[in-house]
C-alpha cells in the first residue's frame, strides 16, 4: 500500500521540473522636470487669476492616455535658498487659494485662483514645480 502512495510522488517529482516560468518584463523609465518659479514671473489674467505656463517640450505628442504628474513646493519666505518644503501634488488647495495644472502637447501651465471669493494671490516666496512624465505602456 505504500508503494502506491509513492508512486503518485515519483511522477510529480519527474514532471513538475519539466514546467519553466517565463517572464516578459517591460520597463519604461519615467521623466521628472524641476521648474523653478519666481514671484514676480506668475502672470495674471483679466479674471484676476494667476498662471504660469511652463515650456515642455518632452510632452511632443501627448496625448489623453500617457501620464503627467505635477507636483509643487513651496519654498518658506524668510529662507528662500534652504531646500524647498515638501511636494504636493496638484491640484491643491492652500491658503484659500485653489492651484490647479492643465497642460497641451507643449506646455505645462499652473494656475492660481482664490476660493469661495477670495482674491487671487501669487506666492510669496519662489516655488519649485516638478512635472513627472509617466509614459503608458499599451
């Protein structure tokens, strides 16, 4: 009896070595953009809304399904050489103000507008932009 509980072992042991995994592994790196803006750079529309827009030219035939990430720190006013403060990803709401990003095939553009009506204010300090490319794999 077993002899029979082995045998079924035996065969396992002979065929579960024939079996191969393979794996196709496609990696797309990522490109991350540093862009740096200055207080007085930040442009205002007649709506009193303020906006910057950022030349890319890595977004050359952009379309709907690749990725785009941006992301904004603030630098603190009374040092503004020292590293800036965290990122946060936009869109974002601080200080009343509500920064969002929109973007065409050749630039990105971000944009400040007060909320629940308060007025339009650029940053104090300067800001670091940082725009991550993020190809899609189709």
């Amino acid at each position: 009896m077993k002899t029979w509980f082995y045998l079924p072992l035996l065969l396992l042991g002979f065929i579960l070595p024939g079996c191969t995994k393979t794996t196709n592994e496609v990696v797309i790196p990522n490109q991350t953009i540093l862009f740096e803006i200055n207080p007085n750079d930040w442009g205002q529309d007649p709506d009193g809304k303020f906006f910057y827009s950022i030349p890319v030219e890595e977004l050359n035939n952009v379309n709907q399904l690749d990725g785009v990430i941006v992301s904004m720190a603030r630098y603190d006013p009374a040092n503004p050489t020292v590293v800036p403060q965290s990122f946060e990803l936009l869109p974002q709401v601080y200080n009343n103000q509500s920064y969002f990003v929109i973007h065409n095939d050749r630039a990105v553009e971000v944009d400040i507008k007060g909320i629940n009506g308060v007025a339009s204010q650029k940053p104090a300090s300067k800001v670091r932009i940082k725009i991550v490319l993020v190809p899609s794999a189709q």
